[in-house]
C-alpha cells in the first residue's frame, strides 16, 4: 500500500492543482456559485478515487511483490496477475531466474572439476612424498634429517589442502559412529611422534576412562585433534624452556566427553582470541613463526560445527594454551 501511495502521489498532486487552476478560472470569469464549484470537484475527486482504489486491487499482488524480497529464486516463478505491468515483470523475473541458474551450474560444475582436481593431485603427491620417506628415514645424518623434517611440513600441508576441498562437500564425506576416544588420541601422538622428538616435548595421555566413547566421525575427528596437537607442539617449540610437555586429556563434563590438549608454549594475546578461528589469521604468533598459514584452526571449527561439536579455547601469554573438543553428551 505504501508503495502505491508513493507512486501516486504526483498524479493526485496533478489533479489537485488542475481542480484548482479549474475553479479559479471559473471564479475569475465571474461565475461565483461556490457549491456547484465545490459539488464539481467532489465529482472530479470521487472519479479520481474509483480509478486509484480499482488500480490499486487489481495490482495488489504486483505492489506486494514489489515490495517484499524474493526469500528464494523458486518465487521468481510465482504468478502476479495478468495487468501488462505485471506480466513484463514476470517476464524480467524468469529471464533473471533462467540468467541466474545458468551461472549457478557453470560455477558448480567449475568447483566440483576444482576439487576432484585438488583431490587427485593431494593423493598423488602422496605417494612420492612416501618414496623419499622411506628412503631417507634410515639415515642418520644431519641434512636427511633436515629433509624428513620438510617431507612432514609438506606431508601436513598436503592433508590440509585436501580436507579443505572436502569440507566443501562435507555432507558427503562423513560417517558418525561410535568413537573411543582414548585410542584415538594415542593415535594422533603416534603420528606425531617424530615432531614431538625433534621439538624436544614429551607427550603425555591422560584418559580418565580408557572406554570414553563419542559420536563423532573417525577420520574428521582425527584430523580435527591433529590440527590442535601441531599447534600445540609448534608453539610449545617456540619457548625457550627445559621442560616442554604437551598433556592430551580424555574425560566425561557433565556427562559430556572431552578431548583437551594442553601445552605450555608462547600463548595467545588476548586481542587474538576472538578471530583465531578466522580463515587466515595468523596472529602475533603466526607472524612471528611465518610457518602458520591461518587455516589450521579454521578448518578445525568448520569441522566441529558441522559435526555437531563444540571447541574451547583459552590461552595465557607466557603460560600457554588449552583447546578443547566437547562432544554431545552419551544418552
């Protein structure tokens, strides 16, 4: 109704001046009858009326369309009435629609060719990285072990980079079951332990229960717990300290099951905590290092919001850092 007020208000501004440029020219004549002259404008406004009022429902659906937000492309299909106006409208809709879809579809097939690239050109990668793997794991001198030092830094960003193009297509990719937890985070430290060496930190698992089972799902959880455990280490190395631990907990809150890693590194300022789960934020502490890419923890919150998941964060400069994984409580 406003939207047709608006539209109108010109013409009903029109015919008011014309009414009154009419009777002024009548009273200047000399034709002094005011009532007639009154009656006449009454007939004038009433026929104005009848057309306003007859314009406005037979366009009704056309104004309200006009003035509420299409909620989803599917009501570009809606029918308005059968007016001209209302009709090219319809038109201008189902052309924008048709315009529409077809970007959507070649963007789609373009982001599903991209990640079936990604995905076959991470698997490939593999499997050279594990060639050079094993040749050089059986060599004691200092340059090899600088080389299986990058082949785990590439090997990590070679994981990251594929469950990034998996997470795109999350729904697809993830089967929820029953999960122990604490083998699973024996796991994850075992597939660590040559960083946990050279980085001179002693992991320790603690498991209130070993049998603390979670829904979860198995691979995703355990790329989640692995993302926590890297940093963890990462900025754990970068203090200067003797006695560097990284303790992994599993435990029931409040009926809830709990992941916790805990380390004793560098920290997080205060002014960091809330954009850490940003994509690419790397922080004071990612600029410092210049071996964080932002993403770590991103993807790791992705994952646990879709997942059903909750994370913890808390984080002390100079004292270090808790993640947590909290899990739906067991019913």
């Amino acid at each position: 109704m406003k939207l047709f007020i608006r539209e109108h208000t010109l013409l009903i501004a029109v015919q008011i001046v014309q009414f009154a440029a009419i009777l002024s020219i009548y009273w200047l004549d000399g034709y002094n009858h005011l009532s007639t002259a009154l009656y006449a404008a009454f007939i004038g406004f009433f026929f104005l009326g009848c057309y306003l009022v007859r314009h406005y429902l037979t366009r009704r659906r056309y104004y309200l369309r006009l003035s509420r937000p299409l909620e989803t492309l599917d009501e570009s299909y809606q029918k308005i009435d059968n007016t001209p106006v209302s009709k090219a409208l319809e038109e201008l809709l189902h052309a924008q629609y048709r315009h529409s879809m077809q970007q959507l579809i070649a963007v789609k097939k373009q982001q599903e060719q991209h990640l079936t690239f990604i995905d076959q050109w991470v698997h490939q990668m593999k499997t050279p990285l594990s060639v050079i793997e094993l040749t050089v794991q059986n060599m004691d001198e200092p340059e090899f072990a600088s080389i299986r030092e990058e082949l785990e830094r590439m090997r990590s960003g070679l994981h990251t980079v594929l469950y990034m193009a998996r997470l795109r297509a999350f729904e697809k990719d993830f089967h929820i079951k029953p999960v122990v937890l604490p083998q699973l985070v024996n796991e994850v430290v075992h597939d660590h332990k040559r960083l946990f060496i050279r980085n001179r930190i002693f992991p320790e698992v603690l498991a209130a229960d070993p049998g603390i089972t979670a829904q979860s799902d198995e691979k995703w959880l355990f790329f989640m717990l692995s993302q926590i455990i890297n940093n963890a280490i990462k900025y754990s190395a970068a203090k200067d300290t003797e006695d560097k631990r990284v303790v992994v907990s599993c435990y029931l809150r409040n009926a809830e099951p709990i992941i916790e890693v805990r380390d004793q590194g560098i920290g997080i300022q205060a002014s960091d905590l809330k954009r850490v789960f940003d994509p690419f934020f790397t922080g004071d502490n990612g600029r410092g290092l210049r071996e964080s890419t932002g993403m770590g923890l991103y993807l790791t919150k992705e994952s646990a919001d879709r997942l059903g998941h909750r994370l913890e964060l808390e984080s002390e400069v100079g004292v270090g850092t808790v993640v947590r994984i909290v899990f739906a409580a067991n019913h």
